[in-house]
C-alpha cells in the first residue's frame, strides 16, 4: 500500500500530460490527415514551405500545385499544412 501511494503522483502526473498534450496533438494528427486525404483539384492550399497555390492534381502520394501564371510544384501530400478555401479556382 505504501508503494502505491510512492507511485501515486507519478501516475497523476501522467494522467495529466496525456489529456493535455499527447490526445490533443493526436486528435490534431488525425484532422491533418484526413484533411490531406480530402484534398481535390481546385482546393487552395498552404504548404509547409509557405507556399500558397491551387492544387492541380493529386495522387496517392503527391499533389501537383499551380501558383502564379502556369507554374506547377509537385509536392508530397505530407508538405500540405492546411486547406485555405475549397474550389478556389471557380
């Protein structure tokens, strides 16, 4: 008994860290991919290298980008950080 009551604030301290940092962070992880895996021909998107642009195509794994006049970047799905607007280009 005296041993549990040892390990009792190391528990809770545990306990704590887990819903404050380690779900939250999951829960964001988990809405970032479902984000990229939603992405489409037309959504304006936000890179991890701050490059805004219209994605032109998506793949299994990359996402053709166009910025600016007729230029295309290819990027890993993993380099898109966020979804500015849905159907930019209409």
């Amino acid at each position: 008994m005296q041993a549990l009551g040892q390990f009792l604030p190391f528990l809770l301290m545990f306990v704590v860290m887990y819903f404050f940092f380690i779900r939250p962070k999951q829960k964001e992880m988990q809405k970032t991919d479902e984000m990229r895996k939603a992405l489409k021909k037309g959504d304006k998107v936000l890179t991890v290298a701050r490059i805004i642009g219209i994605v032109a195509h998506v793949d299994d794994h990359t996402v053709s980008i166009k910025t600016g006049d007729n230029v295309r970047l290819d990027f890993e799905k993993n380099a898109i950080t966020k979804l500015l607007a849905a159907d930019a280009a209409k």
